[in-house]
C-alpha cells in the first residue's frame, strides 16, 4: 500500500498495490471504521476534486458506497483462500463488506467459521465441564483460528474437571 495523504491526523488513504482489490483505495481509520472507500484512484481524486470546490476536509469526503469497480467474485476467491489464516484476520475483517452476499457458499462457510470462533472465545472465558466434548472438537477444528481458543477452552474445561 502506498500512503496518499498527510492530513496529520493518523487516518490515510492508501493505494490498494497487491490482492483482489488491487488499484482501490483504502481508508485507515484508527477508531476502527477502516475498510475500500473507492472502488479507484480516478473515483477517489474526483472526490478529492469536489471537496476541494466545496470546502470540505479530507476527513469528511463522503466514500463510494457502491465501489461498483470491484470484481467481488475475486474478493470472494481471495477471502476463500485465507479463511482461517491466523495472520490474515485483518485483512479479512476489510474484505468481509466486499462480498457478494449472494454467494451462499461462502457466506455460508463464513458464519459457520466465525460462529465457531466467537464460540471457542466464550467458552474459553465461561468454561462448563458438560461442555467438554464441544471444546474438543473445536480444540481439533481446521482454522487456527478457532483451535487456538478451542484449545484454551478445553484446558479451561479440564481445570474446572479436575478441580471437582
């Protein structure tokens, strides 16, 4: 990504140089808003060119709901390929409002994924010893990013066990 502006304000646009949204700009926002503001360079320097005439700040150009430039089916492709890579999950919680939606397969993989993710989280931190078969299987599960908790939940489920 390449930085495009300096507001001093710790919010950049950057230009998207790599991956499924490639040539997109991308707003950073440090208060968790980030996510594609502009499907393209041209559509964001047209934005740009309005606030200017208008008097607006970088900070307040509306962004391109539609970001109608997108291929959604490669950010589709994309996101299929690092569902469950620990050290993608940012970059999959950008990609996630890009999806078409009417791809079922995958938004179907996508709740099945998270699902069991936020699970393994809450058990971790709520523990029941009934519950141990599940923490097994979630301790097994294919994404690390759910066998990490799962894991921590089974131990958590073993510690309540073993204390009884």
């Amino acid at each position: 990504m390449i930085a495009l502006d300096d507001a001093d304000n710790s919010n950049p646009y950057c230009y998207v140089t790599k991956g499924p949204v490639r040539g997109a700009i991308l707003y950073l926002c440090h208060d968790g808003e980030s996510g594609v503001a502009f499907a393209s360079l041209h559509d964001f320097l047209a934005a740009i060119d309005s606030a200017i005439a208008n008097g607006t700040w970088l900070d307040d150009i509306p962004h391109d709901d539609t970001l109608a430039g997108l291929d959604r089916k490669a950010v589709g492709d994309h996101v299929r390929g690092i569902l469950g890579d620990e050290e993608r999950v940012e970059e999959l919680c950008v990609l996630l409002p890009l999806l078409d939606t009417t791809d079922v397969a995958l938004m179907t993989a996508l709740s099945d994924f998270f699902v069991r993710e936020a699970l393994a989280v809450m058990l971790v931190s709520h523990p029941n010893s009934n519950l141990q078969a599940i923490c097994e299987q979630l301790a097994c599960d294919r994404h690390p990013q759910v066998a990490g908790p799962g894991m921590r939940a089974l131990a958590a489920v073993n510690r309540i066990r073993a204390d009884s």
